[in-house]
C-alpha cells in the first residue's frame, strides 16, 4: 500500500490523538490538497465510510475558513482549528496550508481538543519544515 506519508508522522500523529483522548478516539486521516491516508480506525467501527468526498469537503472548508478569517479582523484572533459536532461524535480538523488531520472522537472535553490540536499543528509544521529542508 502506497503511502503519502513517512511511518513515523503517521505513528506520532496517532500517538499524539491516543495520548488525549485514550479509547474516545475513532479515527484519524491525514490529508493533503490531492491525496489522503486513514491513520487508524478504531476495531469497533466499520471500514464504510466514504473518505474520498469526506475529506474533500473539509479541505475545501479547511481554505475557505481560512481565507475568510485571513480578511477579517476579529477580536478572536486568528482561526487555528475546527471542531464539528455530530449525533455520534465529534470531529477535529486541524491542517497548514500544505497538509491536515481529521480525527473523529466519542465524547472529550474542550480541554482534549485543544491538547490534539496543538500537538498536531506542531507536529505538521515540524514535518513541513524538515521537508523543505530534505528538498
């Protein structure tokens, strides 16, 4: 199976999502603007999802947030993640201009989003870095 994605973002991307919200976690997708990757999917959940059009709306939601807030002043300062709230649970994205993570979770607290979000912008931006280094 090809990947988009060396083993060992992928392993601290997981990692960083276990760590925060333990068995709460359902999922996670790693994606870029032509391509994405499920990281993990929780045993208990069926492989059913349609993927493709789930993370392509979330990428084009992920630039037109940004865009949006890019323009605007507010007193909120600038826009750093996304959370959806659904009948079965919640989804956290979180992405750079290059690249993102959605991760699907049963019930956390803010205090947990904010944790994953965090880390997991650290870590894509670590990434980011180290490639246009490698480049």
């Amino acid at each position: 199976m090809a990947t988009i994605l060396s083993d060992t973002l992928a392993e601290e991307l997981v990692s960083i999502a276990r760590t925060a919200t333990g068995d709460s976690l359902r999922s996670v997708t790693y994606f870029s603007r032509s391509d994405f990757e499920q990281l993990y999917l929780r045993s208990d959940l069926e492989r059913d999802a349609d993927l493709d059009t789930f993370v392509g709306h979330e990428w084009r939601g992920y630039r037109e947030t940004n865009n949006a807030y890019q323009t605007t002043e507010t007193e909120l300062g600038a826009h750093r993640y996304t959370i959806r709230a659904f009948e079965n649970g919640y989804l956290l994205r979180v992405g750079t201009e290059r690249a993102g993570v959605l991760l699907t979770t049963d019930d956390v607290t803010m205090q947990e989003f904010e944790e994953i979000a965090e880390a997991v912008s650290r870590s894509l931006e670590d990434h980011s870095e180290s490639s246009e280094h490698d480049t």
